[in-house]
C-alpha cells in the first residue's frame, strides 16, 4: 500500500508535515513518500497566467504523485482561519487540470498547530470542500498545541492520549 503525504505549509520546518510523515508511518505494511510543497511552487494562479502558459506542469507532477497513492495523508497549515496560500496555489493550479484533485483516494485529513485549537478552522472548511473535489475522508485528527503534544526530537506525538487516538484512527482506516 503506498501513502502519499502532506502537510499544507512551506515552512521548512512544517510543523503540519512533521504530523503528516508521523501519522502515514503508522500505516502497517505501507511505502510512504512524503511531497513538499516547495517542490511545487507556481506563480500565483490567475486566469490570465493560465492563458499564456496553459496547464502549469508542476500541477501535473502533483497530480500525477496523487494518483500513485493507495491512502493521502494531509495536514492542513491554518493561516487566518483557512488553508496557507502555498496549498491553496497549489490546489488552484491542480482544480483547474481536474476537478476530482484527490482522485477518489481514501483520506486521512488533520491539522495540527501551536494553539489550543489544532487547526480546527481550516479542518472544518476541508472537511466540507474537499469531497467536492475527490476526496473520500476515512476520518479527521486534531492536535492542539503542537510544541506540548509532539516531540520534534522523536518525531512522534508525546500525549499518550491524542497518539492512542490516532493510532485507533489509522486502524479504522
């Protein structure tokens, strides 16, 4: 089974990509490849850029990396209550080559942040948009303030609680 995962930030120390790659490991029997999305930056999309240049090929190769998964892991960055413009860019330019971006492949959705909260905006609002776009979501994972629930050192959450929690969520899946 192969997990493509993602967190929805181009921080280079993505907090959100750390539970990504932490969460698509706990998959047994599964070959993970975890996509970055500086590898994917394009100029913002506009209408007019896409009629110069057409369909950008970097939304191509992130297409093409969806469709190699058996399971998506993805957890959503929340800026001002809503996905990072790195994703949303990215997702622009992907929506417009097709309008199922995630293919009809099951989905384990999250977010993570330093605040009590998880991400619990920009979780809602995928939680609702992204099956318009092909996503089929097996379940959803919070986790409230990063830097006390995972240890970055181990890479592994450190609230025995929330990791049960995940861990009974990926078995479901």
């Amino acid at each position: 089974m192969k997990i493509i995962a993602f967190g929805g930030s181009p921080s280079k120390n993505s907090i959100n990509k750390k539970l990504a790659t932490y969460a698509a490991n706990l998959f047994e029997n599964s070959q993970v490849e975890v996509l970055d999305l500086n590898d994917f930056q394009m100029p913002i999309f506009t209408v007019d850029i896409e009629k110069e240049i057409g369909q950008h090929a970097l939304a191509k190769a992130f297409l093409a990396k969806i469709a190699t998964a058996d399971i998506l892991v993805v957890s959503l960055a929340e800026n001002n209550a809503n996905y990072s413009a790195a994703f949303k860019n990215v997702f622009d330019w992907c929506s417009r080559i097709t309008g199922e971006v995630f293919q009809k492949k099951p989905m384990l959705l999250m977010a993570t942040s330093p605040g009590g909260r998880g991400g619990a905006s920009v979780l809602e609002i995928a939680k609702n948009a992204f099956p318009r776009y092909g996503a089929v979501i097996k379940a959803t994972f919070s986790l409230p303030s990063f830097d006390a629930n995972f240890d970055v050192e181990k890479g592994e959450i450190s609230n025995p609680e929330l990791d049960t929690q995940l861990r009974e969520i990926i078995k479901g899946i």
